[in-house]
C-alpha cells in the first residue's frame, strides 16, 4: 500500500468527481427516459380511447 503522502489528494477527488458525475448522468437520462415513455402511452390511450367515444357517438 502507498504511503499517504505519495496519493495525489486532488487528482484522486477529480477522478471521484468525474466518476459521480457520469453515474448521475446516466441517472438522470434512464429518469428521462421513463418519464418520456410514460407520457407517450398516457397520450397514446387518450387518444385511443377519444377515438372509441367518437365511434360510439355515430352510432354505428
């Protein structure tokens, strides 16, 4: 093991920094990923279901 005094203390925060920083980056686009394709089929079933009242009010 290296002795303490030969660890380089700001390159070893920098590497930890850059480290988090891509965990919270892939974080935040699995988030938006989620959100985007929830708000797709929301808006994909309304439409949908738009689409059978409007069916149903023909009469047909």
């Amino acid at each position: 093991m290296p002795n303490l005094s030969e660890i380089d203390l700001g390159s070893a925060l920098l590497s930890t920094v850059i480290l988090v920083g891509f965990i919270a980056t892939a974080f935040a686009f699995v988030k938006l990923t989620i959100i985007g394709i929830n708000y797709v089929k929301a808006n994909y079933l309304k439409q949908k279901e738009e689409h059978k009242e409007e069916k149903k009010l023909k009469g047909f």
